[in-house]
C-alpha cells in the first residue's frame, strides 16, 4: 500500500471502513498520479464516488490493469456523476452502479472481501419507499475506494 494511503483519516459511517483495503480516494490518486503501485494484492476495485474525483481515481487504476467498478449513490443523469463523464469511463473498461449507497465492507481473513449496497431508487416524489433487504447486493472488492467530492 502507499505510504500516503492511510486509513485513519477515513469515516468511519460505514460499518468495516476501518478494514485493511479500504483506502482515501484523493490520497491514492495521489499516490498514483507520482507513480507508486496500487496497494499490493489489489485486482478487484470499487471505487465510492462517481464525482470527478471517484472517476479519476477509477481511471487510474483501471490504466493500470485492474477491474473497477464505480458505484455512486446518483443515477448517472444527475450531477456530478453526470451521463458523459460516467459513459466514457464505461467505455474504458470500468463498471458503473448507479443509485447505490454503501452498507458494509464486508471482511474475510482480516481484509476487505466484498462490498455490500443498497439499491437506492432515485429521488423524487414517485420514488416508493423500498425493503432493504430485497435491494441489497454485494460486489467482491479487495480494495475499495473513499472518493473525496461526496457523491
């Protein structure tokens, strides 16, 4: 793992944040921007962000070979995580789940593992109010990203 990557300065709102493999988006991509490695054992991504920042990061470690899922709690129609910038990012290998909130880092042998999410419609007033368990789903992840622009 970079040295820059450090989990302390990370919120603790998601239950297993505090996991090895979970890292800070701004502190990776800068890490990678001066040409460190991905965190050792990283293939499988989810990057938390689907704003400028998740998206960077996202392309990033997907130029270096690893498979990346973005998640963002917006449809992709709504800003940041607008239409365009998440199709080009598609276009590049990396996968997109919209209207997803993180529930869990889920661990095995003390790392990150899995990743679960909620499905989350998208706001507005027709929006039903859904059953949390019939919306959960779980992505592998052994690395998951913090993005920093709160999407």
């Amino acid at each position: 793992m970079p040295a820059t990557c450090h989990r302390d300065a990370l919120p603790a709102t998601i239950p297993g944040a505090d996991a090895p493999g979970v890292v800070a988006g701004p502190a990776l991509l800068d890490a990678l921007s001066r040409g460190e490695a991905p965190p050792a054992g990283a293939e499988v991504v989810v990057v938390l962000c689907g704003g400028e920042a998740g998206l960077a990061c996202a392309r990033a470690l997907r130029q270096r070979g690893l498979a990346v899922t973005v998640v963002c709690r917006r449809a992709p129609e709504s800003p940041p995580a607008c239409a365009e910038a998440l199709a080009a990012a598609q276009r590049e290998g990396i996968a997109v789940e919209a209207c997803a909130e993180p529930a869990e880092v889920i661990r095995r042998g003390g790392k990150v593992r899995w990743l679960r999410l909620t499905r989350a419609g998208p706001p507005g007033p027709s929006a039903i109010p859904a059953i949390p368990a019939a919306n959960d789903f779980v992505l592998p992840a052994d690395l998951v990203v913090l993005g920093g622009d709160g999407t």
